[in-house]
C-alpha cells in the first residue's frame, strides 16, 4: 500500500502516490455544492501498481513519451539509443519507465531542481518527488536526475484554483565519459492524465466539450510511428476541435466522433503559457478545466481500450456500483514535444527544440490547469 500526499487549496485536493508518480484524484468541491474528482483512477490505490498492460492511469511517463522505433536509433552528434518494444514499437519510454517505479519525496530544501522562487503565487501547498534514472535504464544512454514538482492553489475571483505540475531533468555528469557527455541523451516526459468531468449520469465521454489549438497532427505509419511530416486537420472534420476558437462555443466530443476514437498528436497553433491550448468542460458545463502549457503538443486518447477487464473504479464514479470505467470513459491529455522529435527536423522546427537534453542543461514540463465551476 503507497500513502497517498494530499495538496490542498479550499476548492481543490490533488492526491499524488509515489508510485510512477502517479496523481490518483483531482477533488473540485464548491460552495454550489458541486463535488467532483477530474481524475480516473482505480478504486484500490495499489491498483496502480497491479493492472494488466500498464493502463497509464495519470502517471509519469518517460524518458521518451508516446512511440520511438524500437531497436536501433541515431540522434544529434552521433548519439545512439536502442530501444526494446514489441512489433517494432517501444511505448512510453520501454519495459520499465517511470511509471512503475516508486518515486523518493524531497522537500524545497533538499531539491535539486526547484527553488522557492518556482512556488507560484497564492499556492496553498505543494511536494516534489525525485527519481534517478539509472545510465542505460531502457536504453537511453547516461543517467538523469528528475524531480517532479506539483501545487495547488487559493481560488481567485473567476476560477476554483490552479494546480501546476512542473518536471525536471538533468544528467548526471559523475562518472559519465566526456564522448557519451557530449552527444547527451533525448528526454520528452508527460504526465498520461485522464479526465471525466461529469457526474457520471452516463458512462462516456462524448458528452463533454473541448478545445484544442491546433490544426494539425503527425502524420504516421500503419504502427502509428511517426514520419517526420505534418497531416492538416480540415474544418469540420473528426479532428477538428480548433475551428470554434477558444471563445467557443467548444465542440462536443460526440459530434463527428470517430468510430474508434480519438487517439492523435495535436501540435499547437501557437507556442504560448498566456492563453489555454486546451480547454476541456464537462456535459452540463458545470466544471471546465483550461490547460497552459510550455510543450509544443498534446496527445489526446478517449480510451477507446477500456473494457470489462479493467479495475473497480473509485467510488465516486460509481454511483450504480457498475464496476470498470467504460470504454470511451476519459479523455486522456499528454502534454509534451511532438512524436519522435529528435529523428525528425520538421518537428523539432516546430518544438523550438530537437529533446536532446546535454550536459548542464535542465529540462522542463510546464502544465497549469485552471479549473472553472459554473453553479
């Protein structure tokens, strides 16, 4: 059993495990009465740890978020990674990843990677978990220090609160070869967040509304790998969830739904922290969620995997004691760089950045997600 850490503000109440670094529930109770948890998760917290095929139920996910080619891969100055993954696929950083393992809790003092001057303003509490990546850990080369940092915050006069997730890294130079220092090592990191918004009066999510601020998607191979160009996304179509602006009216996720779901690569239009690149509301427009990020892209995936087999889900999503999330259950949100980055030029164009982290640098995810209550 892993203690869960509680960071409060007097609306909102994030629940983080040390396990994969992993946010079990996102509690928005409002004077209205509303009292909702934003977050998927299984009934049992050592669930997490238990279910088949890791569901990714808002881990931490990396070194390498999404899909990489596995075996053999070059990047930069001739750095090279070699990936296992099973039908030419490695997934969310390998075997191992940092979903599956118990993350150390580090307070400000003892952090490498955050100060206080990175507390935003009015946070109401925080906590940073550490985890060292081992040199050669799933094939990526030299070893990484990673610190994850989350806050909650006071609500303000047009919201509930803010909760901001930041996470770091940096390698670790000691003992490292200066040829191997040199080349460093790719680092695209996410959280896999899962949302449903309602108050479960049905079993998906098609009912809930969003926005996302791009009109494009990489284009991919028949194993959803990446090519390295650009797909457009046409108003109006299945993925077009952009046309409307962020002013709305936002779409429905069940109008134009695919068949089988939703599971893209969005880039952004525009690389900003100053405006929402998405906005997720729920059915009865009661709780609305506004993402910020400093990532180029979000992956989006309305669980179309979901099935009878998956574990009991927390209570308060189970008002008829049915059992199992549904499929098309969450809307799933990955906030990183685009698919493969380091491979391809025209996404790294578009990320500011080819995710090839060297030595004396420090990486960074930025998510702040407002959360909005209508009575």
């Amino acid at each position: 059993m892993f203690t869960i850490d509680e960071i409060k503000s007097d609306q909102l109440a994030l629940q983080v495990l040390p396990y994969g670094l992993t946010f079990h529930g996102l509690a928005v109770t409002a004077p209205g009465g509303l009292n909702r948890d934003a977050l998927i998760s299984p009934h049992d917290t050592t669930s997490h740890h238990l279910i088949h095929g890791r569901r990714f139920l808002n881990q931490t996910v990396g070194r390498y978020a999404n899909r990489l080619p596995s075996g053999k891969n070059t990047f930069g100055d001739g750095g090279e990674l070699q990936l296992a993954g099973d039908d030419g696929v490695c997934l969310h950083g390998g075997e191992t990843g940092l979903d599956t393992i118990p993350w150390d809790v580090v307070d400000l003092a003892t952090s490498t990677l955050f100060t206080e001057a990175d507390v935003p303003k009015g946070a109401s509490s925080n906590t940073i978990y550490r985890h060292v990546s081992s040199a050669g850990t799933d094939g990526f080369p030299l070893g990484l220090e990673i610190e994850g940092f989350s806050a909650v915050s006071a609500p303000e006069a047009d919201n509930a609160g803010k909760v901001t997730v930041i996470l770091r890294a940096r390698i670790l130079e000691e003992g490292a070869e200066a040829s191997e220092l040199a080349k460093g090592t790719p680092v695209n990191l996410t959280v896999h967040w899962g949302f449903n918004l309602s108050d479960f009066a049905t079993e998906d999510v098609k009912g809930h509304k969003m926005y996302i601020n791009s009109n494009q998607t990489p284009t991919l191979d028949d194993k959803m790998l990446a090519k390295g160009t650009w797909e457009k996304i046409s108003a109006g179509s299945e993925l077009d969830f952009h046309s409307a602006g962020l002013a709305g009216p936002h779409r429905t996720l069940g109008g134009n739904f695919p068949a089988e779901g939703v599971d893209h690569n969005f880039a952004f239009t525009s690389l900003t922290r100053s405006d929402p690149q998405v906005v997720l509301t729920s059915p009865d427009d009661k709780l609305s969620l506004s993402f910020r990020t400093n990532q180029s892209t979000v992956q989006c995936y309305t669980a179309s995997g979901f099935d009878s087999h998956g574990p009991a889900r927390k209570s308060i999503h189970d008002p008829q004691s049915i059992g199992p999330y549904a499929r098309f259950g969450a809307v799933f949100l990955e906030f990183h760089h685009p698919l493969a980055t380091f491979l391809h030029p025209e996404y790294a164009e578009k990320a500011g950045t080819d995710t090839v982290l060297k030595a004396g640098d420090v990486y960074e995810n930025f998510v702040e997600i407002e959360v909005k209550v209508k009575e």
